[in-house]
C-alpha cells in the first residue's frame, strides 16, 4: 500500500510538471500491479527496520528507472533514416523473421494438437521430447531460437511504415514481430504475450496522433485483432495450467471478491512481485552472484568456448537453495538486481542505465531514427519489472547484443555518398567562413 500511495504521488507530479512520456505508461503499470495485489490481499507490513529499508531501497530505484524516460516526451520528432539503409535492413529482418516465424508455427501447432498438461509440457521437461519427434531441423529451431529476438526492431518499423502510409510493410512488420510472443507459446509461456504488449505500448504514443485517419484505423483493427487473438491464447493457456492448482482453489475461497481459481491466478501474475520480493530479499545474506542471474548468454557462450567452466542448469538448484519456493515465483526486478550485484552493485548497474538512456536520448529536441530503433529493448527491463528481471533471459540477453549493431549501422553514413543538401551546407558555409575548416 505504501509503494501504491508514493507511486501514485510521483504520477501526479508527473503529469503536472512534464509533458507525457514513458515514465507515465511505466508509473500505470507498477500502479495498476500494486493495485491489483491490494485487491488480493498481497500487502507487505513495514514491521521491521530492514524491512523498512528495503521499502526505501525499492522505491528509490524504481524512482531511478522511471525517471530518465520523461525526456523521451510523446511530442518528439524523429529524424528520417538514410532510406538505402533502411529498405535493406528491413527487408533482412523480414527475411529472417519470416523463416523464425514458419518454424515457431510449426512447433506451436504440433504443442497444441499434441499436448494435453501444458505445466508439466512447460516445466517438467516433456518439451524437449516432444520436439525430438517432430518433422522439424532441430539446428535450425534453434538458430531461430537465437535469432528471434531481432523482432524487437519490427515493432518500430511498424509505426513507422504506418506513419509513411506503406501500408503493406506496416502489415508485414507487426506480424512477424509476433515471433516475440511465438516463442512463448512453444513452451505455453504467458511471459511473451507481456513484452510484446509493453513494447507495442511503449512505441503507439510517439506516433498515434500524428498517423492519418485511415493509419488509425488500421492500427485499431490490427489491435483488436492481435489483442483478441493473444488473449484467446493467453486464457486457453491460464485455465489448462491453473484451474486445479490447489494453491489458487484454497485463495480463492478466503477471498470474497474473486471466487474463480483462474481469475485469481490471473490477479497473482500481475501483482505477486511485491510481495514476494519483500520476503526473498529478508533472506539476502550480502554475498552477490556476480552477475550469473543478469548475464546468462555471456556465461554461456564463455562456457562454450571452454572460457569457463558453466552449467547453465546449475541455476535453478542455486536459486532454490537461497529462496526455496519463491525461486520459481516472481520477485520482481529489484530483488534479482540485488541478489547478483548487491545493494552498491545494483545502484551502479542503475548508473550505467542511465549512461545508455543518456547516449540514446533526443538530440536538439529531435530523436534520431536508429535511437529510435533501440529505445524499445532498453523499455522493456523496467516495463517488465512487475515480475521478475529480464536480464536473466538469455533471449533479452541477445536483444541487447543485437541493439549494437542495429545503432551503429542505422548510424554510419556510406562513405562516398553526400546528399545534395549537406553539399549545399558546405557550399554556404565555406562562403560564409572563407575557406574550410581546416584552412582556419
């Protein structure tokens, strides 16, 4: 309740001292989560001095995550990319993607003819058996596996497709970069449907008002139609892995407002964060992992080439025997930050966020365009904040790798090419000076 009411307040100031950005849509989340919990019953007392120092610590730093967005101000323009460039890259992401996304089809349609248990599918292992039989490249799912994540960089491109009347792109890009939920759905993972969504909330405001009537239209009937489409799926999944969970059945009947185990299941995925990770970080013992939770796909690839010695499944048991049950629950961003970097260690890793947001913010009031591109994967960590870190995902691991060179090759101009208007700049400035820079 106390992190609701102080969240609450920071919204308010929010929206009367800035313009609409970001931070507001990550201010509603967090608020609409806490509020879910309260409804619950998922309150946390400050009874104890450490617990109410790790109140001020969790405060503090979800302050220090949502800050840095409201220079990313909903009224920002945003430069136009070299279009050479952009055609290429986009039509490689479309290419790539469009083989990510048969293959992901392939596996999901054979999950869901195939598989009655979606939780025992999904946990205890009875996957990866069920792809062994399928007539499937099992090398290629995988390299699919690796490489969806540059679906991320769809999700603009639509908008921006959008706002260019290209109608045919716009429709091309939004679906493909589906792959980010396709890959949850082969295990009948529910985590996907959320970061598409909170990627796909992130980008709408930069451009709703500013597409013309009929760009609207069509972004509210693909809308509506993704949402009814994913939502189907996202129910179908929530009621085969949670209606006879004894755990929800026995909730249920102490609450006098949610009577139905899958309604309620549905309440403790968005809001168990807060309460969980009150009670994992008592159990903090001030000996960091170092990075093993944040850092998977480094650990991973280093083991692979014998760098290290690394099991990527010793993990689990680890996490087990420092937070037992809670380790297969969510505990939100704070608590796993803690727990790999400590309380220095996490305000440190803040500081380098902000170092990123800083590098990638608007330039005299303008955003430009490969920023643009890669604002969407660094959103995601806090958006995804309300129920774990993604940071130990291997898969936003690769989103982050694949960001680098997205940057820089949306950046570089091709050498040998000047646009008429830079070499009108330098006809004038060359009058103006008398000569060039380097003769000064």
């Amino acid at each position: 309740m106390h992190l609701l009411l102080y969240l609450v307040l920071i919204l308010c100031l929010l929206k009367v001292i800035y313009p609409a950005s970001p931070s507001l849509v990550l201010l509603s989340l967090y608020i609409l989560s806490l509020g879910g919990g309260y409804l619950i019953g998922y309150d946390h007392p400050l009874d104890t001095y450490p617990a109410m120092f790790n109140f001020l610590f969790v405060a503090l730093t979800l302050t220090a995550f949502i800050a840095p967005w409201s220079r990313f101000t909903y009224r920002l323009e945003i430069d136009e990319p070299d279009p050479q460039k952009l055609k290429y890259f986009t039509n490689v992401l479309l290419g790539l993607n469009a083989v990510i996304f048969y293959n992901f089809s392939k596996v999901i349609y054979y999950a869901f003819t195939n598989v009655t248990d979606y939780s025992a599918y999904k946990n205890l292992g009875e996957s990866s058996a069920l792809v062994a039989t399928m007539p499937i490249n099992g090398q290629l799912l995988i390299k699919a596996i690796y490489l969806h994540p540059t679906a991320y960089f769809l999700i603009p491109l639509h908008f921006y497709y959008l706002k260019k009347n290209n109608y045919l792109y716009a429709v091309l890009t939004i679906t493909l970069s589906l792959n980010i939920v396709l890959n949850g759905l082969m295990v009948f993972s529910r985590s996907g449907f959320m970061t598409f969504l909170v990627s796909y909330a992130f980008f709408l405001p930069f451009f709703y008002r500013k597409l013309s009537r009929r760009a609207r239209t069509t972004i509210n009937v693909m809308a509506l139609l993704v949402l009814v489409v994913l939502g189907t799926f996202f129910y179908v999944i929530s009621v085969n892995r949670f209606t006879e969970v004894l755990a929800y059945q026995r909730a249920v009947a102490s609450q006098s407002l949610i009577t139905n185990p899958v309604v309620f299941s549905l309440f403790d995925y968005f809001s168990q964060w807060y309460r969980n990770g009150f009670e994992v970080m008592k159990l903090y013992s001030f000996e960091p992992l170092n990075g093993r939770l944040s850092f998977p796909i480094v650990l991973l690839f280093a083991g692979k080439l014998h760098l290290i010695d690394y099991n990527p499944d010793s993990i689990v048991p680890l996490l087990f025997s420092l937070w037992g049950n809670y380790s297969s629950l969510f505990n939100g961003l704070i608590t796993n930050l803690l727990f790999d970097f400590g309380y220095s260690g996490t305000l440190l890793f803040i500081a380098v966020y902000w170092l990123i947001l800083k590098k990638i913010s608007p330039i005299n009031g303008k955003l430009p365009f490969n920023h643009f591109l890669v604002l969407g994967v660094a959103f995601v960590l806090p958006a995804m904040g309300i129920f774990g870190s993604e940071m130990n995902s291997g898969y936003y691991n690769l989103a982050i790798i694949y960001s680098v060179p997205t940057y820089l090759y949306m950046k570089a101009r091709r050498r040998g090419r000047r646009t008429q208007q830079d070499s009108r700049a330098d006809v004038t400035h060359n009058l103006l000076t008398g000569g060039t820079d380097g003769a000064r």
